[in-house]
C-alpha cells in the first residue's frame, strides 16, 4: 500500500486522534474541547477532573477574543487512549509566548483512586510558545502494562496563587503489544515506516509521538504528521496552529 493510499484508509482513525484539553469554550464538533481554569493544585495522591469555565484566557490578563486556545493535550480521544509502550511520549502545544513555569504529573490508578508516580517541575521548566514533546528520563518509573495512569500538565501562571493555575490532564491504558505487530516494528527500522505501523493498529498515541519527537524533514515524513492533524483542523479551525508549530523535544 503506497503512502497516499494509507492515509485515505486510515482518515476515519486519525479523525479521533486528539483530546482537545485546553482553555477555551466547548464547540459542538466531534472533537470535544474540555475547558481546564481556576482549579486549585490537587494533592499528590489524587489526579484532578476537569473544571468548566469560558473564554480563551491563558496566563496573561488580557487575551483577544480570537486568539485561540491556550493549552492543549495532544492524545486520542479514547478514554483512557491506548499505547504498548511502557515509557509513552507525552506532547502538548501552548498558545502564548510569556515563558512561565510549567509541571507535569503523572499519576496510576488505584481502584478508584489515583497515586503520584511522577512529578517534573522547577525552575527550569517553563513554557514556550508550541509543541513541547517531553520524554521521561530512564531514571523514572517506567509504565505497568495492564495499568492506568493520568498525565497532567499545568502552567503555573502565579505561584502565589495556586488556583489560577492552568491544568489539562488525559488518561491512557497501557495494553501489551500484539506478537506480530512486535515482528514487524523489529524489521522496520526507520521512524517514519514505525509510525505507520503503529496507526495501521489504531495506537494512534504511539503514531503521534513518534513523529513529534523524530520530525523529520523529508516530504513524507511531514505530509504523514500533518495528516495526523487534517480530520481535526478541518472541524476545529483554531487548531491550524499546529501545522506550523515549533516542536521542542525535553528529557526530563
């Protein structure tokens, strides 16, 4: 199957590719837009839910009405979405450019309940403007197939007052890999034939963070990350953001 001809068979996949977690107002389109604000820091051994506000207001006092969505999440809308790897590439794209401290969490799920594996912050992790692709350094915890974890990022737009923080969070399920899709990522080397083996299976989580931590340069390697995004800009206009995004890659 040549590369034109997959995306045009795997586009009714890709069109539940992103959780849209972000601040902003819920549109009635496919893609479900959850509007994170003004919740307080939740407590290590409990992962936050979503709290509902309106507008597009992201750390700075005055935002224009039109100026898109400050913070989003970029995981399949599956709940919880589904990866066969056990240390999982997270990504998420900020709208403005004021650099202010970030954290992320990553939390497992316990019955009912959520308990803190993994907590990056400090002062030399701030936001930037973009897609920002972080990869847990071997020292960290690695995933538990058969579990499910929480991922959250927050902005920490004053320290001085923690529920003005700004939060997204996403679940994913960490399954085992298939015997022959395991067979074939072993004979295909190369980034880009991984990332197609990965969509052909529905990971589309796994798909993502490949070509967002290896972005190629050559025309295929985009045309394919870019058709990742095409379902989802065509019913989300302010979401064209991301097709020219500046990707920053961060081992943490």
């Amino acid at each position: 199957m040549n590369f034109h001809n997959f995306i045009k068979s795997s586009r009714q996949a890709v069109a539940t590719l992103l959780s849209i977690v972000s601040l902003g107002t819920s549109l009635s389109t496919a893609i479900p837009l959850t509007v994170l604000a003004n919740t307080k820091k939740p407590p290590p051994d409990q992962a936050p839910t979503s709290g509902r506000s309106s507008g597009s207001r992201g750390c700075g006092t005055t935002v224009a009405s039109n100026s898109g969505l400050a913070l989003i999440l970029l995981s399949p809308t599956d709940s919880p979405a589904k990866t066969v790897l056990t240390r999982p590439t997270f990504a998420w794209f900020v709208r403005d450019n004021a650099s202010v401290p970030m954290e992320f969490r990553l939390y497992e799920r316990e019955n009912n309940s959520y308990k803190l594996v993994k907590e990056i912050k400090g002062n030399t992790f701030k936001s930037t403007s973009g897609i920002t692709v972080l990869t847990l350094a071997l020292s960290a915890p690695s995933l538990e197939v058969g579990k499910q974890y929480r991922w959250q990022v927050a902005l920490v737009c004053d320290s001085n007052r923690p529920s003005g923080n700004l939060f997204a969070s996403s679940d994913i399920q960490v399954a085992p890999i298939q015997p022959s899709l395991k067979s074939q990522l072993e004979r295909v080397r190369d980034n880009l034939g991984q990332a197609k083996l990965y969509a052909q299976e529905n990971l589309l989580f796994d798909a993502l963070g490949i070509v967002l931590k290896y972005p190629g340069n050559e025309t295929q390697f985009k045309d394919f990350r870019l058709s990742l995004f095409n379902n989802i800009t065509a019913h989300n206009p302010e979401l064209q953001v991301l097709y020219n995004s500046t990707i920053r890659s961060v081992e943490r």
